[in-house]
C-alpha cells in the first residue's frame, strides 16, 4: 500500500457499523460509476461485519487501482501504517462482476487476524479463504449449496503431499490456502461437536477480536488460539494445532463430507439432513446473532 500517495488523493468515507472506511481512487477511468464501487465496497464490508458482529478496525483505507480489464485484477491487505487494502479493479467491469466478486470480501477477513509471521500465513489465508464464503451466505449474497459444492471441489487442495512438514513448514499453495481453510473447517466442526452445536469457529474468532487482536497487532499463534479457545471455553484450537502444524496430518474429507450430509449428484449439491453433522453444516452458514 503506498500510503504517502494514498494520502495525497482526495477521499470518500464511508460508515460501517462505527467503523470508518477512507476510499481512495488511483488516477484511471472506470466504466462503472464511482458510487456503484462505493455501494459495493460498503456491502463487502457489511459481509465481514456480519461474521464478526463488528468491523475488524476502526478505520481502514481502501485503494481502488483500475487496470485493463474486467472483475477483480489482485488484492492486498497491509497493516503497518494502520489497516490498508489495496483492489485492483479491471476499468471494464460490471456491476455483475462485482456482485460476484470474492477478494474484497477476503482481504478485509485479514483485517480481522493479528500478523502472525510468515511462517503462519497459512492461518491467515487459510482463515480469509474459508471466512469469505460463510460471510457472504450469512449476509445473503450466496447459497449453501454454493458454499459446500465449492469445498466439495477444493478442499482437497490442501491436503499434504510427499515431502510435507505440516502446515508451519510446508509453504506451498495449496497448503497455505487450502491447508489453512481445512484446519477452519475442521476446527469449527470439532466445536461444534464439543458444545452441543452452541459454538462454532465464528465464536472463537469473534474473542479474538473482542480481546483487542486485529491486523494492526502482531501476536505469537499460541496467543491467538488461546485466546480463541478461552472464548468457546474449549482447547479445540490449540490442540489441533500441536497435531498438524509439524505433521502431515491427512483427515478423512469423504467422510467428513458423508456426515455433514453433503454430497455431488451429477454436478449439483445435494443435502441429506439424517447424517450425524448435518445440523452443524446448517448452522455454519446461518445468520449469528
């Protein structure tokens, strides 16, 4: 985020639940009417308020860059001189391309995670990549059967490999990403189960929030885990992290799949709501209070 020519462009703000978005635009045309990338902006940020009960931060910059092209080009979220995103936006794009959109939903879920190093960049994406979607089905914008056809087709992406080291030494990709959002997964499943299907990932996550840990705060893993489980009263976190932050843990997916009551006919989505974890598929993408 060059945040010295950031300051320089002239700004709109814009409210979301006390918190202050400061939108900038880079120098370049859009076929899209500034308001209608406003508009958008604020209902991305309504996604992410409704996952976490509140904005991450208090006041956020946001940079929209138009490129050659249509839909979103890139994205990228920095913290050190106070919470930034950068978007680049192809100058071609639709309002459909931005009512699809994903990224700027997924980059302000890193606003709500401390930094945790490098080597733990697999909690980070892997947080924004699972987060995205639950936010955007509790908000309305999309579907369960979306949410789980698209797990359904990638999660096995982050499954290790030969060679892996579990997730704090093996940096790649599909680990990083899809690794991360299958530690997620399996963590809010695992509260679920221990807590009657009261709790879930959403709740652990809203107590780091609550305890001050953002992306403007820099703390160990241990720290955010901890404190994420003392807000479920659960050590579900911590736990699963001593298993496979060094170890190549390989997790049952099909099963997982069968008793959350979810599987593919042709290539659509189909729900069998007698499985075991079908309710806490359910309560996964339902509105929290």
């Amino acid at each position: 985020m060059p945040y010295n020519a950031f300051d320089k462009l002239p700004k709109t703000d814009i409210a979301v639940n006390g918190a202050t978005l400061h939108i900038g635009f880079a120098p370049g045309e859009l076929s899209l009417p500034q308001a209608t990338v406003l508009a958008w902006i604020a209902h991305s940020a309504k996604a992410v308020t409704t996952y976490y009960g509140k904005f991450p931060v208090s006041s956020a910059r946001i940079l929209i860059v138009p490129v050659d092209g249509k839909g979103m080009r890139g994205g990228t979220t920095w913290a050190y001189r106070g919470a930034a995103i950068r978007i680049v936006l192809g100058r071609d794009s639709t309002e459909d391309d931005l009512k699809r959109d994903w990224m700027l939903v997924h980059e302000m879920v890193h606003l709500a995670l401390p930094d945790v190093g490098e080597q733990h960049s697999w909690l980070s994406e892997g947080l924004a990549t699972y987060v995205e979607p639950i936010a955007r089905a509790q908000a309305g914008d999309l579907n369960a059967a979306t949410i789980w056809g698209a797990m359904l087709r990638d999660m096995h992406k982050g499954l290790p490999q030969a060679g892996d080291q579990g997730l704090d030494n093996t940096h790649t990709w599909g680990r990083t990403y899809w690794g991360g959002a299958m530690f997620c997964l399996l963590a809010d499943i695992e509260i679920r189960k221990q807590s009657g299907n009261r709790l879930g990932l959403q709740d652990a996550m809203r107590g780091v929030l609550a305890a001050g840990g953002n992306h403007e705060s820099d703390w160990s893993i241990q720290r955010v885990l901890a404190t994420a489980d003392k807000a479920v009263g659960l050590n579900v976190l911590s736990e699963l992290y001593a298993k496979m932050s060094t170890q190549p843990i390989t997790p049952d997916l099909d099963g997982l799949w069968r008793d959350l009551g979810i599987k593919l006919v042709g290539d659509q989505v189909s729900f069998d709501d007698s499985q075991p974890l079908a309710q806490a598929r359910k309560a996964l993408t339902e509105l929290h209070p």
